[in-house]
C-alpha cells in the first residue's frame, strides 16, 4: 500500500478544535487519525498575512 502525504494547516491549537468544530469528540477523532503517524510542527513568528 502507497503512503500519501497531507498537511494540514491551522491557527488554532489541537485543543481547540472541539470548540471550533462544536463536537469535542469529532475532533479527538480527527487529531487521533492525524497524529497516529503524523507530527505536529508548530511554527512561531511574525504573521505575513497581516503586515
């Protein structure tokens, strides 16, 4: 079986996620499968978005 990669974007935390999608387990679900064989890289810095 062929392995794709994803990347998944956000602004908020992992912990979060339950309030934004309103359902906390949905989102235990989702970071569950995500994480299982991903890995969290959290970027820090100035936003070029918002100059």
């Amino acid at each position: 079986m062929a392995f794709k990669a994803i990347i998944v974007t956000s602004n908020k935390e992992p912990a979060t996620w339950g309030g934004v999608l309103h359902d906390p387990d949905l989102a235990d679900a989702i970071l569950d499968r995500l994480i299982e064989r991903g890995e969290i890289i959290h970027l820090k810095g100035k936003s070029y978005r918002n100059p």
